[in-house]
C-alpha cells in the first residue's frame, strides 16, 4: 500500500466514524525544541502542554473543531513535516 492509499483510507475512516461538523483531538509528543511548532499548529490557546518527566518531551493536545476528514487530514500533515514529532 502506497502513501496515497493510506491517506484515503485514514480520511475514509474519519468520514465514518464522525459525523462534520466535530470536535476532534489530537496529541502529539515532540522533542521540548519543537514545542513551539506544534502548539502553532492550532488556534491560540488551544493546545495544552505537559513535559516529560526528564523535560526532553513534550506532550501537545488539542481539542478543535474540525469540518472534514480532510482538514483533519491537513493538521497531520502539517505535524509530520516537523523533525521528531510523533501522533498518538
């Protein structure tokens, strides 16, 4: 299976298990160097962040409303250009 079979299948699934317009929540865990990164990602004020117990991680979550599978679909992408970020 191709990068692009993978995508669709993944926003086929958002499609059926949600019902647009939703509140949909995303984590990630990043290194403490990109943090700012991802909180970026979001609307201000809606990511929350906690840091590892050593401090070398951070944990980014946020709860949005989202339209579609695919705008969904655009945050993860936006996620996965950045070095060392993990979605949970």
């Amino acid at each position: 299976m191709d990068f692009t079979e993978s995508r669709e299948e993944f926003m086929q699934m958002l499609d059926q298990e949600h019902q647009w317009p939703t509140w949909y929540m995303f984590k990630f865990i990043a290194p403490s160097s990109k943090e700012d990164l991802v909180v970026a990602l979001f609307p201000d004020g809606q990511a929350t962040v906690k840091a590892s117990s050593k401090g070398k991680y951070r944990s980014v979550t946020a709860k949005i409303m989202m339209v579609s599978a695919q705008e969904v679909l655009d945050i993860y992408d936006k996620a996965y250009h950045i070095d060392g970020v993990l979605a949970l």
